[in-house]
C-alpha cells in the first residue's frame, strides 16, 4: 500500500510550466529552476528514485522542493481512537465515507463503533489544515525556519519526531483531532463531524495553545472577523517579555464568491512575509494549506487524502513520512473562496516592530493602536463614549439629531445643539472591506422613527 501510495504522488506532483517568475515559500524565495551540475546532484539526492523515474516536465528548483517537503502536513486519518456523535449531530455513517475510506474500514466501524466517528473523512479539512498552520509555527519556534528534513529518510530529527508526536489522534496528545472537536464544541458550538469554519479553528488553537505552554508558543491572539490587529493587545506582552513568540490567527472574508482582485498582491505579500506561516481555507467547503505562489498562483497542501491514524504507525520512519510530502498543487487567485484563516508568528519586539512596518500599505491587514471607541461623532461634537453619556441616554426615550447631521454636513461652525435620541436596533450589512459580511443587529442611534423589517423579510 505504502509503495503505490508513493508511486501515485510522484506521478500526480505538479509539473513546472512558469521557469521565469521566482518561487515564493513563506518568506523563502527561490529561482524557479536550477541548472548545471549542482542542480543535477542535488536534484538526485532530493528526488529519490521514484522523482527520477516518474519526472515530467521542466525540473523543479530542488531547494524549493526540499522546503516544501520539510513542511509539516495534516490529513484525513482513519482507525484513529473513537469520537462519540454528539445527540443530534452528524452520523459517522454516510455516503462519503464509504466511498472515500477504505471499505474495509468503513464496515468495522459501523459493526465496532456504530455511534463513534473513528475517521474524519468529509468534515475534518479545515481541522487539518489548522493543524498544519499551527504545527509549521511550532516547527519554526522549536527548530528553526532554515530546518530541512534529511535526505537519508532515516535520520530522523528527535526535536520534530516529539512535535509530530503533539498531532496524534487521540486524548492524550495536545493539539489532536480530539482535542479540536472538544474545543469545538465547548467554544464555537460544533459537534463532532461537523465542518469547522475558520473561526471555530481560531479559538480552537488558541484554547489549546494556552493549555499547553510547553509549545513554545507563548501568546496566541485571533481575530474571527477581521485582520485587524491592536498594538494595545500586542505591546504589553512584549514590554513583559522582548523575545515572547506570538502566534496571530486572523480571520478574513476577502469578497462574496472570490476573492477581490483589490486584494490579491495583499495575499501574496503576506505570504511572501518572513513571519508567515501559512493560510488555511480558501476553497468552498474545502480548506486548503497555502504556504507560497509563484506569479498568480498560490501553492498548496491537500488535506483530503486519508491515511492511518499516526500512531499505527510500526516506525517513526513511516510516522515521518506520512507528515511530510513533495505532492503540492497550485490555484489562480480568481478561484480561491474569500473566506480563510491567515497565520503569522511573531518571534519577539524586533521581529514585530519589522511586521508592522512591513504591512503598513496591506489592504488586509490593518495595525491600529486601539481599538475605536463604540461611538463617534464629529471632533466638533461631544463624544457620547462617556459613562455620564450613556447614563443620559438610557433614561431618555428620544434625541433630535437632525441638527448634529445637518451641522456634520455643514462647513460652518455653528454652536451645539441640544439633542434627543431613541435607542433602536436595526440591520447591519457589512460593506465593501476586508471584515466579514455577515449580518447582525446592532444597537444604534436613529432620528424620530425607522419602520422595523418584518420578520419574513427575505436578503
């Protein structure tokens, strides 16, 4: 099984038809070839027999091929130690895991464990790649971001070999698949076998990581709706502490169906930044690892292959092998889903100070030094943010705000006006930015009257 499974990723690897653009891996950038007789040696020691055999098209940069094969990846796995459905959540039983695991996996469960999902073929995508994400990071804070795997495989790195060991399916091992879906539940309201969405996977990984500070990691802070990052939240940690390593999980909607060309030179700079460590999502329904592009195509990881849960595995050497893989593809830009969850690892006050400037122009990512007040008006106008403010206006029914909307029109400066308001809450519909377009009702000052939207009311 193991020999077809990589005969198979050597012939489905990515043929490299783009020799002029450079190859971009989170940070790393490489020719997009590599000629003469140090390609060639380099190319025998890095591809093995198989590459050699099965190689078509333009040879691929081997130090390219060596970072993308050192990355850590998450997939499907199956036979792994049982998660109970929850009453009134999805079935482990249906179509798509019988014709996606093996049959005869498949029917041990349903004999074996009948209320239990012991494979997370179908709704486990965006888990795995929040997974990857999470354990790229921790590979860069444990072991650095020159690491490569060896090319004897049989030299194994103990360091990795202990981080891997963090991502088993089962109870005991911090960041597994188990560990996911009770965080899940308990933080986002997903019950087992149900798809995670970016946010859930955000909180998730921050709930797991402040759980287990032998990861390296010692602060993880997300956004679920937003890239937008707060220096207030950021500079104490680092006045506290100058080399804390601090993992940002920002959760953005680039778009409604696609990502908005606006956008596209944004993502790439992203993750052409040192401090990247990848983005997950990106497909509908189906998330996706991206860990570089070359031109207009991003690079990417597949979570949906399954494979056997990492502690069947006899040796580490097979262990090793099922995390690592040179069979990446690539997708245009114009077919990604807006929706994704993007990762950046900050390793101290210097490496901060170096991000921020480095995204001071990002059309995604945004720094602000507080977060803005809940109410504003014109600097003319008295801020209504103050406890004495709000205290007047939850005794009163109404205020009269046509006379502060016509003065915020006005290029005069005329004195203030008295106000009243009424407290209603009305739709709001997320416009054309880099947050998430969901609505909600919001608590807003209205003038006089707003006719309410009746409850069948269809968008």
């Amino acid at each position: 099984m193991d020999f077809l499974q990589r005969v198979s990723q050597t012939i489905w690897e990515l043929d490299n038809d783009d020799t002029y653009n450079d190859l971009i891996v989170l940070g790393q950038t490489y020719p997009s070839t590599k000629t003469g007789v140090e390609s060639e040696e380099c190319d025998s020691n890095t591809q093995g027999v198989f590459n050699q055999l099965f190689h078509k098209g333009s040879p691929w940069n081997p130090d390219f091929l060596l970072d993308v094969q050192s990355i850590l990846y998450f997939t499907y796995r199956t036979r792994f130690e049982p998660i109970p459905k929850d009453r009134g959540g999805p079935s482990p039983m249906n179509f798509g895991t019988l014709f996606r695991d093996n049959p005869l996996n498949a029917i041990e469960n349903a004999i074996n464990h009948p209320d239990c999902f012991c494979s997370d073929i179908g709704w486990g995508c965006m888990i795995r790649t929040g997974q990857t994400l999470l354990a790229n990071a921790l590979q860069r804070v444990k072991l650095g971001r020159s690491y490569r795997i060896h090319t004897d495989e049989e030299l194994l790195d103990v360091g990795e070999l202990e981080l891997i060991s963090w991502f088993e399916d089962n109870r005991r091992a911090p960041f597994s698949l188990h560990k996911f879906v009770e965080k899940g539940l308990l933080l986002s309201g997903k019950t087992p076998g149900e798809w995670f969405g970016p946010s859930a996977a955000s909180r998730s990984i921050q709930s797991l990581v402040h759980e287990y500070p032998n990861s390296g990691i010692n602060h993880c802070i997300i956004s679920t709706d937003s890239a937008d990052v707060y220096e207030e939240d950021v500079q104490p940690i680092f006045e506290n502490d100058p080399n804390a390593k601090v993992l940002l999980l920002l959760g953005v909607k680039l778009g409604l169906n696609n990502v908005n060309e606006f956008y596209w030179q944004s993502i790439k700079n992203i993750l052409g930044s040192k401090q990247s460590v990848g983005i997950s999502g990106g497909r509908p329904s189906s998330s996706l690892y991206f860990f570089g592009f070359q031109d207009d195509y991003l690079f990417y990881l597949d979570p949906h292959t399954a494979q056997l849960d990492l502690s069947a595995y006899a040796s580490n050497v097979e262990k090793h092998r099922s995390v690592h893989s040179a069979k990446f593809n690539k997708v245009h830009l114009s077919e990604l889903d807006p929706s994704m969850l993007i990762g950046i690892l900050i390793q101290g006050s210097k490496d901060w100070d170096d991000w921020k400037s480095q995204v001071e122009k990002s059309q995604i990512i945004h720094v602000w030094p507080k977060r803005q007040q809940e109410f504003y008006m014109d600097e003319d106008v008295e801020s209504l943010h103050s406890t004495e403010a709000k205290d007047a206006l939850i005794g009163g029914d109404y205020v009269e705000v046509a006379p502060i909307i016509q003065q915020a029109g006005s290029s005069k400066d005329d004195e203030f006006q008295d106000v009243q308001c009424k407290n209603q809450n009305i739709v709001v519909v997320g416009e054309f930015d880099n947050s998430a377009t969901d609505m909600e009702v919001e608590n807003v000052l209205v003038e006089q009257e707003t006719v309410p939207i009746q409850e069948t009311a269809s968008f």
